[in-house]
C-alpha cells in the first residue's frame, strides 16, 4: 500500500449504536482511517467487502444470518480483520489461544489504542492480512470444543434502555431480571432498565452458577443475594444486598436455597 493511500474499514455490528460509538473513537484515535461502510448484519458485511474491498475488517462475532467468524472466512482477499464480542469468557479463552484480533465490548480507548497500534504496524510491514486464516481453523474448533467441555460463551454485557438512552450494563451488576411484557426489566443498585430480549431466551445466555430461576418470571443473580426469608405459611422470599425490595421464590425453586 502507497502512502497517497489511506487505509481503509468496514464496521459490522447489529447495533447501530455500537458501532457508530467504534466509530467515533477510530475517527478520535485513528484520523487517518477512512470507515467506508457499516453492516448491520452478516449479509450486508459480506457485501461491503466485495464492494469496498477494505483493509480492515471489525466483525462482531454474533450478527443475525452470519456471524462475523462466517464473514471472515468468506474474505477472498487479504485482510486485517478484528473481532468484536460482548462475550467475555469466550473471547479470552478462544481468541487469545487462536491468536486472533479481538476487542471486548463495550469497547475502551486503551484496548483499542494497542489494537490500531497492532494494525498499523501489521500495515507498515506489509505484513500479510490473511496471516489470521491459519487461526480461524483453531478458532472454529475451540467455540464447538468449550461447549463440548461446559463451557459455553456466556453474556458478559447488556444493552438495555434507560429512558431515551441505551446503556451497556455489565451482567455482574445486575441484581435481577425480571420478565415484563413483551420486555425485560434489568435490575442494578442504580436502578431500572429494559431489554427486548425475553426471559427465557436471555436465560440462555447467563451463566447458570450465578443466575438462577426464582420464579417463573424472575432470575436472580446469587452474588447480590444478602438472605433467605421464610414466612409463617412456609413461603420464601429474597433479601438483596443493594436493594430494599425481596423476591418471592415460588415452591418449584424453594430447593435451591435449603443451603442458605
């Protein structure tokens, strides 16, 4: 690549917000990279890269259709690529032992300064962009294997509504989920969110150690847990640690607190 040439990228995120804020600060730390294209999933990833054909590629790994592990591998050309998860356990785990690029969400300046320090000096070299394709055979196969093992990719962070506002929350700050019509509702110290994503299907996601079913429309997270409480008719009830409400535990999951 010419100096007269900038570099180039491609954003794929199915949210919009996150991935005008990666945006926002590449534009802030990295001026000279030139963003040609937002996907909001697989498909429209896939044709930005035909179309634009760019040096850089920020995937999010889980996009409606095709994943952002689906788009890279589809790349018939070489290309830096870096990928974006909200999954924590599965990022360190995976992505470090296959040794491919990846950033956590939400996104910190700090960690994307030494990913853009990477890719410049990948770029500067002219070092092969496609160097990461000899990885993505171990990353495939680390993803089926931690699953295999019990170690299923586990929500890290949720996106969730706070009046006009979208807020990343960390999953470890949520003291309960509780289903709410056709929502959500997020729990913290702070106060209250929503998500679109129902109950059953979020359950899912969590980490089932920490996040257990109370009731057929709660989930608690233990951590936040302060004590049992038992009435006169036998019925159990919740006491938390940063919040003055309690929480009924119907006779279904009352076993799940003989312990305590």
């Amino acid at each position: 690549m010419t100096d007269s040439r900038k570099t180039t990228a491609i954003i794929a995120d199915d949210e919009p917000r996150l991935a005008h804020y990666l945006q926002d600060r590449l534009a802030a730390l990295w001026p000279e990279l030139l963003v040609v294209g937002i996907a909001e999933n697989g498909v429209e990833a896939k044709a930005l890269l035909d179309a634009e054909q760019p040096d850089i590629a920020f995937l999010d790994i889980r996009m409606p259709g095709i994943t952002g592990l689906d788009v890279a591998k589809s790349a018939d050309r070489a290309l830096h690529v870096v990928f974006v998860t909200a999954f924590d356990q599965y990022a360190v785990d995976a992505f470090e032992r296959a040794a491919v690029d990846y950033l956590l969400k939400p996104v910190e300046d700090k960690r994307l300064a030494q990913t853009i320090d990477r890719l410049r000096e990948r770029i500067a070299h002219a070092q092969e962009g496609d160097a990461w394709r000899s990885a993505l055979g171990a990353l495939s196969r680390l993803a089926p294997a931690a699953a295999a093992n019990g170690a299923p990719e586990r929500l890290a962070w949720i996106r969730a509504s706070v009046g006009q506002q979208v807020r990343l929350i960390a999953v470890d700050d949520v003291c309960y989920f509780q289903a709410n019509d056709k929502y959500t509702s997020v729990f913290t110290k702070e106060g209250e969110a929503l998500i679109r994503t129902p109950l059953r299907e979020l359950a899912e996601d969590l980490d089932p150690a920490r996040f257990w079913q109370v009731h057929r429309g709660t989930i608690v997270n233990v951590a936040h847990v302060q004590a049992t409480n038992r009435d006169l008719t036998g019925r159990l009830s919740l006491a938390l640690k940063t919040r003055s409400e309690t929480l009924a535990v119907s006779r279904a999951f009352a076993h799940r607190f003989r312990q305590m």
